[in-house]
C-alpha cells in the first residue's frame, strides 16, 4: 500500500512537496494579516500577552489605560505564563516586531506538519504520516491561529514534539534521555495550557504500559517540572506559592455555575460584575474581598471562586451532566465557537482562510470512518490523548482556540480513514453507506440545539472597529460600529464605542444620546456611566450627572478618571456658586458611597464630605469631616490638599460654607 501511494518515489519528497503546500497558505495568510487593524493593537488575551510580554522586554508595554500594572506584575499570573514568555523572547529578538513573531509561528506549524509526519510514520508507516501531514498542513483553523497572538502556536509543536520522543518506533521511547526530554516538553506545553496535563499523563500511561516501568518514570519526572518556573516567579514577585495560575478557579466557577451554557459569559452577575477579559480579574478579587468582609489575596479569591464551583457540581449532578453534554456536542460540532474574536466570520471575510479545504468537521468524519472501517490499529495513544484533551476542557467552556490542538491529533486516524477508503474502494467492496454515515454525522451534531453565539458578525465589526480606535483612525472606527448596529441595532456594545468615536469628533449630543442608549440596556455599565456623567457635568446638568456617576464609582471606581468626576461633581453640587445647582443631600450621598469605596486615602473623600455638610448648614459635621482630611492629607505629605483642606476648615470654623470660584460653562 504504502508503495502505491508513493509510486516509487522517496516518502521525502512527498513530504517535501506537502511541506511547500503547507507554507503557501501560511504565507498569504501572514501577509493578509498585515492589513488588519488589530495586528499592532490586539485585544483580550490577546492584549494581555503582548503587554505583559512587552512589559518583560522592556518595551513600552501598551496596558489598558487607566490599568495598573503592579496588579499582574506584583500579583501571583493570572494565565499561563508560557506563551507570554516565548513571546517577550521573540520580542527581545525583534525590537517588538509583531510580523517577525508571526512569521516565526507560522514555521513553528510548519514545523508541526513534518512532526505529525514522524508522528504517523512511528506508528503506522509512511503512508500514514503523509497522508495525515497533508491534511494539517492545509486544515485552515491552524492557520488562523498561527496569525494570532495565543498559545496554541507554541502548544502544538510542544505537544507534537513530546508525542514523538515518547512513541519512539511505535512502542515507547528508545532510552531514558528521550523520555524524560519527553516529559520536558509536555511540561512546557502545561506552561502553555494548564488542559494539556491530562494529555500528557494519558501519554505517560500509554508509555508505561508499552515502555515499561521505568521509562514511564522517566516521563513523569521530566513533567512534574512544570509548575516550577511559574511557583518561583509567583514567590518572587507576589510572596504567593500559586503553582502557575489564578484562572482555574474562575474559569471553574463560568462553566459550571447554574447559568453556564457551554460559552463563556463574561457577566458574573451583581455581585461580582463583569469579567470581560483577564484585566478584569483585580476587580472581581475586590468584589469578592467585600462579600467575604476581608481582604482576599488573589490566590485566596482563586480558591474561593473554585469552591464555589465545585459545590455547583456537588449540589446538582443532574445539572453537571446536562451542561457537560452540551458543551461536547458543541466541542466536536460543525461551529468554530468564538471567544476573543469571532473565527468564524474572520475565516469568511477572508478569501484564503475560506477557501482553505480541511476543516475540523472533515477531520473527525474521516476519523469516523477510520473506526467504521477498522483502520485505527496501532493509534491508542492518539486516542487516549484526544480523549484526555475534550476531558480536560469539559468543565470549563468551548472555544475554538482550546480544540484547535485537538487538530493535529485528528489528523492521524483522518489519515487512516483515507488510506483505508483507497484500500477499500480498490478492493472493490460497497463503503459508500459508511462514508456518508461518518461525513455526515459531525455535521449533524451542528442540529442539535445550543447556545445563542449572537448575531454572526457583529463581534467581527467590533473587534476591528476598537483596533482603529486605539490606531486613532476614528474614521474607520466608526464605520465598522455602524456596521456593527445595522446588524444588530441597538446593541449596548455598539452604542459604546460609537459614543467613543462620536466624542472624538466633539459630537456632544450624539454621544450623550448613546450613552444614554447602553444605560438603558445595561445599567451598570460603567464606563458608559462615567462617559455620560463628564458630559453632564460639561453641559450643567449637576444633579443628572451625580447619578451615573455614582454608576460609574460602583463598577469603575478605581480608575483616575472616575475619582476626578466625583471630585468634581461633589463639588459642583456642594460649593457652585449658583444656588440653583446645588445639592447639599446629593453631594452628601456620593461623598458618602465615595468614602466607603475607596477610603480615607488621601484625605478626598472627608474634604468632599465636609464641603457637603457644611453645604447643608452641619457644620460641626464639616469640621470634623475637614479635620480628618487635613491629617490624612499631611500623613500623604499631599501639601496643596492639606493647604486646601486648612483654608476650607477656616471657613468653617467660622460657618461659611465652601464656594467655588465661577467657572464659565463649557459645550
């Protein structure tokens, strides 16, 4: 068979010619990708990487704004360290260059389909490995992700590279040395992504039952070094002994609380606000640090989250097993599940990705049949570790990113299926029944039904028009927003960042307009809220004002400029000059939610409070408030607020209320 499909030709060259077949989409993709306004201003995870990886280089590392970085610098990682740190490597080497790292990823898949080869010719000859080489090298979900910033650029030549050394000749590794170089590899790959432990402890089961004792020893202990690098570096810089990370336990906590649906759902509810991307984390540990009344660590608020998830599998296992097939079906459907973009609709607005022939449905069906036809002899500890990966991603949520490793494993018994097809069909017996059995039944799965993934599209038009924004082509931002609302009109995210662009262009009404629209659909939208109440206050709508920025405290109070809108609100309503604008009760109020969300500090909150009492004729209150502010301020060594602070506390000593200087309105 295997002479047959060479036709007397070297496996080599055949390897040769899929490797160039392989590089020619991997090319056109990297320079596709050149043109995409997200390339230099990723987001999500995306964003996380680069900046932290940026950040390691001593590059300018491009935070969000307003985001303090000492919260993932002097804070135990939140995700897995190993792809950032592969990535301030090649940044290191580049100057930042993202096109050069992109460039190397897509080698590194290149790399991936001569491994899968070897791979295939270990275990069942050269047949195989060609056959399976050809599909990666041309399956489109690779690719894709090739050209982005994530893991699963690095994963899949880790775990590739580790399958390799412990397959040996089909029966396990040839010595010590390459088990235990096996079991390093697999320990980079858990650096990478946490799931593929399960993986690599089902391969290491395989080799010790096919290599023996020992050479299963060998492998664990190379992979029990995995934690190690990231517990130093969580001791070294946050004096936490978190072995890698603190995303288990809310990653735990989205997929399997009462309202999980098999996709992430970034909206934990009133208590804990949204987690709409990993920079959110620090908020939710304050959020939890004020339900259990203490200060949680992050590694505390890890472990709380996780217990919590635990005892919604303990408390309803009807509900567990429910949400757990769901989630399967939807991992091994037809749908590239999104999560930090939409992969689909990125594939069909591009013209080699939607062109590309190999998808993950053809792959399972080919590997279907594979089974129907009785061709995976030899391919155990392919299937071992297949099922160990969709294991180890049952209790979280589906997303395309997290099977796309799943692919190259694929690809082997799909090889099988092929080869016995040609067999089968040169035999001349009757397959066509098990062919459309097995091609068909991935794609029924997509029947069945699942969650709502939302308009296709709209998160496509989003995602590229927030990368124009932070590139400044506000023009360009704001036609892919209004893209964005024809498909879906009305929609909150939407109506944000047009509101964005619109102040951008200093369209004042329009912008409040949206604003108000995304309050009205999502009330505790915080930047939003902050957003509305700084063009109220720009307008002398005080009073308005106070109230979405008290919205806008609640859920983004941490950030400067959230702090500066209370000031000046408190203010405004305390001490304007205008007896019309003031509100002695309102300012109060916020002064007050101000203190208890912050604290003391610098001594803002009190000088805030005691303008209002005094606002309101309190002012034994005032100088008491006034009195407080003045000693913190000086043991902040803050010394224009301590001399604000004493000329306001003279005034009160002799009831006058605070007044501010008239101001003349702004728009």
């Amino acid at each position: 068979m295997t002479r047959e499909l060479i036709r007397g030709r070297s496996p080599g060259t055949w390897l040769l010619l899929i490797l160039v077949l392989a590089l020619v989409p991997r090319a056109l993709h990297w320079i596709e990708r050149g043109s995409d306004p997200d390339l230099n201003y990723p987001a999500v995870d995306a964003h996380w990487h680069d900046a932290y990886a940026r950040d390691l280089a001593g590059l300018e590392p491009g935070w969000p704004e307003g985001f303090d970085s000492a919260q993932i610098t002097e804070e135990p990682l939140h995700r897995p360290p190993g792809y950032p740190w592969f990535l301030a490597l090649l940044y290191s080497l580049s100057d930042g260059n993202v096109r050069f790292v992109l460039a190397l990823q897509h080698l590194a898949g290149l790399l991936s389909v001569g491994l899968l080869y070897l791979l295939g010719r270990a275990l069942r000859g050269p047949a195989l490995g060609l056959v399976a080489a050809g599909l990666y090298g041309l399956a489109w979900s690779p690719i894709y992700f090739e050209g982005e910033l994530h893991a699963p650029a690095l994963l899949i030549p880790l775990v590739l590279g580790a399958m390799l050394l412990a397959v040996g000749n089909g029966d396990g590794p040839r010595r010590p040395l390459s088990s235990f170089l096996a079991g390093l590899l697999f320990a980079l790959g858990v650096l990478c992504r946490p799931n593929s432990l399960l993986l690599a402890l089902a391969v290491g089961g395989w080799v010790w039952r096919r290599g023996g004792r020992r050479m299963g020893a060998w492998l664990l202990a190379g992979l029990v070094l995995f934690p190690v690098p990231s517990l130093v570096r969580n001791i070294q810089a946050a004096d936490q002994a978190v072995p890698m990370t603190t995303g288990l336990g809310i990653n735990l906590f989205l997929g399997q609380r009462a309202e999980a649906d098999g996709v992430i759902n970034s909206d934990l509810g009133q208590e804990l606000g949204r987690y709409r991307t990993c920079f959110d984390w620090p908020k939710v540990v304050a959020r939890l640090s004020e339900q259990e009344g203490r200060v949680l660590s992050h590694q505390e608020a890890d472990a709380l989250l996780r217990s919590r998830g635990i005892r919604s599998v303990l408390g309803d296992p009807l509900g567990f097993v429910s949400r757990t097939a769901g989630k399967a079906v939807l991992l091994l459907g037809p749908r590239e599940v999104g999560h930090n973009k939409e992969v689909e609709v990125e594939r069909q607005h591009s013209t080699l990705l939607y062109s590309a022939p190999v998808e993950f449905s053809l792959l399972l069906g080919l590997a279907l049949l594979a089974f129907l036809l009785g061709r995976v002899q030899g391919l155990g500890v392919i299937g071992w570790s297949m099922g160990a990966w969709v294991l180890a991603l049952l209790p979280f949520f589906v997303a395309a990113r997290y099977r796309v490793p799943l692919v190259p494993l694929l690809a082997l018994p799909a090889g099988a299926g092929v080869i016995g097809l040609v067999e089968r069909l040169r035999e001349g017996r009757k397959v066509w029944l098990r062919v459309a059995v097995a091609l068909s039944l991935p794609f029924l799965l997509g029947l069945l039904p699942g969650p709502d993934l939302g308009v296709p599209g709209v998160r496509y038009h989003l995602d590229r028009g927030r990368a124009y924004f932070r590139a400044e082509a506000y023009v360009d931002a704001g036609e892919e927003f209004d893209a964005a609302l024809e498909l879906a009109p009305g929609a909150a995210a939407g109506l944000y960042e047009r509101g964005l662009v619109h102040l951008t262009q200093s369209q004042w009404p329009a912008a409040q307009t949206a604003f108000e629209g995304v309050l009205s659909k999502e009330p505790r939208h915080g930047k939003a809220a902050a957003n509305l109440g700084k063009l109220l206050l720009d307008r002398g709508q005080v009073r308005s004002a106070a109230r979405v920025i008290a919205v806008a405290l609640a859920e983004e109070g941490g950030l400067p400029q959230v702090v500066e809108l209370v000031r000046l609100c408190v203010i405004r309503l305390a001490a304007d000059p205008d007896p019309n604008r003031r509100d002695g009760a309102l300012a109060l109020a916020l002064g007050d939610q101000f203190l208890a969300q912050r604290g003391a500090g610098d001594g803002l909150p009190e000088a805030l409070r005691a303008a209002a009492m005094a606002e309101l004729g309190d002012f034994p209150g005032a100088i008491a408030a006034a009195e407080r502010a003045l000693l913190q301020a000086q043991a902040a060594a803050n010394r224009s607020a301590v001399q604000a602070v004493s000329n306001q506390l003279a005034g009160y000593r002799r009831g006058q209320p605070f007044r501010m200087s008239p101001q003349p309105r702004s728009n």
